[in-house]
C-alpha cells in the first residue's frame, strides 16, 4: 500500500478519534506534553503563549488542528508520552509486538494515559504492525470508526441531471450570440 493511501486512512481516523474527545481529555493530553514535545505541539495546531496555562485550551486544541487540518500529527504528539512509555515497557519487543504482548501492557497504560491516548498510540501503529493491527480488529475500544474506506455512495436522480445538462446547454448557447 502507498504512502500516500496509508497517510489518508491514518488521517481519518485520527480525524474521528479526535472528533469523538471531548475538550477535557484534550485539555488533559495536551497539558502532559512536556519540553521540546509541547513546543512542537503548540506550534503545531497555533496555540497562543500562555495556551496551556487557558481553561479554554482543550477547545484551542480542536480549533487548531481543524483549522490548520493536522489531525494526524496532532494524534501522533498527544499520544506521545504513551507511545514513549510502552516502547520502553516491551523493550525488544517494541519493534513489532504480538497481540498478546499488547493485551498484557494494555491495563497499565490505559491507567496511567487514559484510553484515548492509547487509543491515537494504536492508531499510528495499526497500518504497520501486525500486532496492533490484530488489537484493532478484536478489541472494539480500538476499531475504526467512521465512514468505511470508499466512503459513502452518492447516487443521483437521472431526471435531475438530465435536466441540469439542458439548463448549461441552453446558458453556453446564449452567451455565444
């Protein structure tokens, strides 16, 4: 699969994952960003000096990734810490997990991270490893949600078309004279 074509699955679901956080968890995932990661984030989604320090700053999260459409770096930063945290925890493991090794770290960092952290750390691994890919189609707290991949199907009234491509012909007409 193509670089591209994994970008923009990855991108829809972070896109849905983020839709479906409210601001508190927002607020909460953005504020453990620390050094050198919160700078980066905060430059980012165009977070205001003093952002983290705003009650709003949840609500500045999601209007600047929307704004700026960069929900799938955003998911990637504000799972960070989790990420960082079970690399070092299944240590030779980390390159590419086995769903077992996934299912016994789960617990651990869904209490420390919150399952929404785990759930963007899942997100980012699951078109290239086996092991999230397998967590992602038995564990429904990490399934993509959303449109599925083709998108909805646009079906159109023939009549209504029809009628369309006689109302520009008769408009080309009547500019040519």
């Amino acid at each position: 699969m193509s670089d591209d074509k994994d970008r923009f699955l990855l991108d829809r679901r972070y896109t849905a994952a983020l839709a479906d956080t409210d601001d508190a968890t927002l607020t909460s995932l953005a504020s453990v960003l620390e050094g050198e990661l919160r700078d980066a984030f905060a430059r980012l989604v165009g977070l205001p000096e003093g952002a983290f320090d705003d009650a709003a700053l949840g609500a500045l999260v999601r209007n600047g990734y929307l704004r700026r459409k960069v929900a799938h770096d955003t998911g990637i930063l504000l799972a960070e810490p989790c990420t960082q945290y079970s690399i070092e925890k299944l240590g030779d493991a980390a390159e590419d997990p086995t769903l077992e090794q996934l299912n016994e770290l789960l617990p651990e960092i869904i209490e420390k991270f919150g399952l929404v952290a785990v759930q963007l750390m899942v997100i980012q691994y699951s078109r290239s490893l086996k092991g999230f890919r397998q967590l992602v189609a038995t564990d429904e707290r990490f399934a993509a949600k959303g449109e599925p991949v083709g998108g909805v199907l646009l079906t159109k009234d023939e009549a209504e078309q029809a009628a369309k491509r006689e109302a520009r012909k008769a408009r080309k007409a009547s500019k040519k004279k």
